[in-house]
C-alpha cells in the first residue's frame, strides 16, 4: 500500500526536533525511517537526538569517495561516542566512479548525480521516511523549509528546520558535543573537499559549498531519490 504521506503531515507536522523523531522512530513508522548524515559541522546535533531515541536507528553515510580525510575521521569518533550501532556506509559503483573521475571539474551536476544521488537512492529504496540535519537558517532553497514534506512517496523529515544556528550552538555546548576538526579553521558546511571552502564571518554555511557556482543543492534533497 503507498504510504500516506499528507496523512503523516497532518499527524507530525506540529512536533520537532526528539519529539518528532521518537514519534516516527518508535511510533507507527518504526522500522521503516533512516538517518542520511553527512558528518559534517553541524551533524552531531541530530545524530545525538536520534541516538538518544534509539541508538540502532539506521544512519547512511554517503562516502563520495572525495571526502575529507578529517570527516571520515570524525564519523568514526561520532559514531563511538554516541553509541550509534547502524552506521551503514554507501559508496558509489566502481563504474559510477571511473565516469566520475574528475568531474567535479566540469559538470558538478552529474558528478553529484553518479557519485551522491543514484548511491543514495538505491541505499533508501526500503525506508519510508528519510531525516535529514537541513535547516531554514542555511538560506537559499532552505529559507521555507518545512519540518514534514513529501519526498516523491516518501516522507521527508527535516527535524531541525526551525532551529537556528544559536540554538545549534547551545546545544553542541549543553551537550559537550565534539567538533568536525574543520570548524576551526572556519568551514561551517563540510561535503566534497573540491567543493567546499571556509566561510567569513557573516557569510551564511551554504556559501562555502560550490562558491562562484550557480549550484546551492547537491541533488540528495530536491530529487525524489527514484520513487
Ligand atoms: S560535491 Fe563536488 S565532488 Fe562531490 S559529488 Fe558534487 S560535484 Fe562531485
């Protein structure tokens, strides 16, 4: 049966942040929502809440096979000190990758396409409902974001959309949460190394991914992810 996803809305719409993921995690969705993470600068504020409701709780990671080294480290320190116990790591195909090589330097679309969206799609073809750390203060695309949408029949779950960055602040600090080690040198979105740079002050998170591009989005949001 197709999920009812306007349903789910008018159910959860109102709940955010632990609220909302233990309402889905434990609730009727149980079993069927995963977590995607990048493990980027602001992930472990998510991760946290999602391992205080059920630290089994799938969490996909895309490695892009252009990641920092500094993140892949990061995942594994995060994963630990949480007590996450379903890091599932996703990869593109050895074919996605060789039509991939160097991409990034052309056409970062379909580089984000071969080596970001078809690996994630095949990886979430069985979940319901996918939550993701985007948020309404990253700006852009993001400024109207809603805490529940429809992802093309699956449901979308933005449990921090209507966080701001001080309240993300707060929180990493009450919690004693342990920093990407490349916040300190000012990088406030973490994806890709040829795609990201560090930001200045005043500038939003976002503007350190494809600077100088007219590209704000990788594709893993804004598409159905194949259903
Ligand atoms: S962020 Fe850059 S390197 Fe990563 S998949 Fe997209 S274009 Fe390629």
């Amino acid at each position: 049966m197709p999920l009812d996803v306007d349903h789910l809305i008018a159910r959860y719409g109102h709940l955010d942040g632990k609220d909302l993921l233990a309402a889905l995690i434990k609730g009727e969705l149980a079993g069927r929502v995963a977590v995607t993470s990048s493990f980027g600068a602001e992930s472990a504020v998510l991760l946290d809440l999602v391992a205080q409701v059920d630290p089994a709780t799938p969490v996909i990671f895309l490695d892009t096979d252009e990641l920092f080294d500094e993140t892949i480290e990061y995942r594994t320190q995060l994963e630990r000190r949480l007590g996450l116990t379903n890091v599932v790591v996703v990869r593109p195909s050895d074919e996605e990758l060789k039509d991939a090589a160097d991409l990034w330097r052309t056409d970062e679309d379909r580089c984000c396409e071969l080596r970001k969206v078809r690996p994630l799609a095949r990886a979430v073809s069985g979940y319901d409902a996918l939550v993701d750390g985007r948020k309404r203060a990253h700006g852009a695309e993001r400024e109207n974001l809603a805490t529940l949408s429809d992802g093309g029949g699956v449901l979308k779950v933005s449990p921090l959309a209507t966080w701001s960055a001080e309240a993300i602040e707060a929180y990493f600090v009450a919690h004693d949460l342990p920093r990407h080690p490349l916040v300190a040198q000012n990088y406030r979105s973490i994806g890709c190394w040829p795609c990201t740079r560090p930001v200045e002050p005043g500038q939003s998170p976002r503007e350190g991914r494809w600077a100088g591009k007219n590209k704000s989005e990788c594709g893993i949001h804004t598409k159905s992810l194949g259903r």
